[in-house]
C-alpha cells in the first residue's frame, strides 16, 4: 500500500508573521508530515469590499471589519513565500500553498516553483483560475466541498482541457466536457488530479462528514481521493484512510486560542502528530485483500487450537465414543475437523485421559 500523503494545513494560521509562518513549517515537519500548506492571494482581487464574513470568523474574529479588512492582513508577499521555501528545504518537508486568484497560479508555479497546487473548494466553479492552474502541467489537488458530482465533472473538464490544448482553443463548456469524456483527458487526469473530499463548515459536524463520499468519488471518476478534514480532533482523518483516502489535509496550528479565523477548528502540533502516528499504524493495518494466516500468527496456531484428545484412560480394544473422546489444546495433534471420522473405531493402543490420538 502505497503511503498517505498528510498536509498540514497551515493556511493562515500564521497571522501574517513570517516567524510564527516558519513555526508552523518547524513543527509540521516535526509531527511527520510530508507537506506543509499555505495560501496565496491578493486579498483585493479575490473579495469584494462587499463581503460578509462566513458565521465561523465571525465568532472567531468578531464583526467590526469586513472579510476584506481581515485577510487583507493574511496575506504573504513574493519575499515571505521565498523564505518559507528555503525552510521548507531545510526541514526536508514539501512547501505546498493554494492560489486563489490568477496572479498566485503565476508566483507559485513560475517563481516559487511548487511541485503541485491545491485548489480550494470554493474554487471549484472559478472556470479560468482552473485552467490557467492547468496549463502549468502541475499536478493539481482540488478540494470539492458543498459539490455535487456534476459540479466536480464541471471543474474536471476544464482541467483536462488546460492540461491538454493550448491557449489558442476556443473556449467552451461543449469543449470542456470533450476534454472530460475524451480517452486522453481522461488519462491526463488520472495522471495529474488528486480528489479531496471535503465538508466546508469550520468546525464540520460529524454527522456532515459522510466518509462514504470517498468509495462515490473513486468510482464515478476513477482518480486518486483523500480527505481535506474541518472536523474537531483527529479520529475522521484516521478512519478516512481505512476508507481509502491516499491524501489527507488537516488545518493545525500552534495555539486554538491565537487570534484569527481558524485557529480554532485546528489542530495543535501534539495533535497532529498523534493523527500522523496513527494514520501510519492504520496504514500497516490495512495490509492485504487475501484472508491468510500471517507471519506472526503461526507461532500461535499449535498453542490456541485444538486436537482430538482421550477425556478419560482408553484400553487397546475399546471403541471411540463421545463418552471417551473430547478436544483439547493444544492444536498439534488431529484436528478436531476429523472428530466423526474416529467415533466408533477400535483403540489399537492404551491411551491415558488428556493423550491425543495417534493416526
């Protein structure tokens, strides 16, 4: 089985701090995770100035600014990416970060130089950010909460499109949804495309979750799922890679009490790293289809199970009977599969109460 891929989810937990920024990639690198996530956006370009906050950052952060005024100070310039790369690097741990607008597709892809991208649920109907993410011939992780499967179809449509024409086509939905159920598209796809499961409420309900959502995605389009999780603690992660989840996303921080919209429904990093230790033993567990006796059960067989035993002492001539025959550990001698076969058979030897039979 191949190993989960585990994000931590950084997003903008570092409250705009460079230094609390670095923290977090020290300590998701120390938890064991593989990838360290943040987000790029130019805050102008991605809200309104008419924005409501979501009822989440409202209680997290209160209601005296706009959603504007608060990720205005989220976000992080070309020289803090940069940084975080380089410590990313020595803490030998993937920097990852989720573009929001078509700029940050540019920084992350062209200066930064990611190795893939995360689209954002909220992204997943934003047609041109997904082909401009596409045409980097980066392999893309796209979060699909509050969608439906037309709605991912949609999104992956425009991905296989950008993956495979230039930017000379013509641009349609008819051309997309060739793209989509195209031999080809679907090939760049399963090559390029990771599906993440995902309920977008912070923090999600649990009856929200629905996990079951995992086996729909696979089989309706055959790409690689995980689970990008809003959950408190950390037993849905877990249980998703028993459900088949190759990818996991979880957003933590260094304190639930740090000011900031989603601190709260976060993991601290002893949280974290439980939930990779865990997501790890879960790995090893899930093991194979084939039912058989492993390695380390047949040491165990002959002492567990039984054999064909006398219940009392048998003379040589006497007959086997329920009344002189029973089963006992341990399991070294006839199994008691053959029990029937000796009832009514002539002892040819002595036998003391507790011996096994002899063939």
């Amino acid at each position: 089985m191949n190993k989960t891929f585990i994000i931590a989810e950084a997003g903008v937990n570092h409250n705009g701090s460079l230094d609390l920024a670095k923290e977090l990639v020290y300590r998701a690198a120390e938890a064991g995770a593989d990838a360290v996530k943040f987000q790029t956006f130019h805050a102008e370009k991605i809200i309104s100035k008419y924005a409501d906050k979501a009822d989440y950052q409202k209680k997290t952060t209160g209601n005296d600014e706009t959603q504007l005024e608060m990720v205005k100070r989220l976000e992080m310039d070309q020289r803090m990416h940069e940084e975080l790369v380089k410590c990313c690097k020595e803490s030998r741990i993937q920097f990852l970060s989720t573009p929001f607008d078509l700029e940050s597709v540019d920084l992350l892809a062209n200066e930064i130089k990611v190795d893939q991208l995360k689209i954002p649920s909220g992204e997943i109907t934003n047609a041109p950010l997904l082909l401009k993410a596409a045409q980097t011939q980066l392999p893309i992780i796209l979060s699909t909460g509050m969608s439906t499967l037309g709605d991912i179809e949609d999104a992956l449509g425009v991905l296989a499109f950008g993956y495979l024409f230039d930017k000379n086509e013509e641009l349609s939905k008819d051309q997309f949804e060739k793209a989509f159920f195209g031999a080809e598209g679907q090939r760049v796809l399963r090559e390029k495309i990771t599906l993440l499961h995902c309920t977008t409420e912070y923090p999600a309900p649990y009856e929200d979750v629905n996990l079951r959502v995992l086996e729909t995605l696979q089989q309706a389009f055959g790409l690689t799922v995980g689970l990008s999780d809003h959950t408190a603690g950390i037993a849905v992660p877990i249980a998703a890679v028993a459900c088949g989840a190759r990818v996991i996303e979880k957003h933590f921080t260094l304190d639930k009490n740090l000011p900031g919209p989603d601190h709260k429904a976060s993991v601290e990093p002893d949280e974290l790293k439980q939930m990779i230790d865990s997501i790890r033993q879960v790995e090893k567990a899930l093991g194979i289809s084939t039912k058989l006796p492993t390695m380390s059960e047949w040491k165990n067989r002959g002492i567990v199970r039984k054999s064909i035993v006398a219940s009392r002492s048998i003379k040589k001539g006497e007959l086997f009977s329920d009344e002189n025959l029973t089963t006992k550990r341990p399991g070294t001698g006839i199994s008691p599969m053959h029990y029937w076969e000796w009832i009514g058979k002539v002892a040819t030897r002595d036998y003391e109460a507790d011996e096994m039979l002899q063939p």
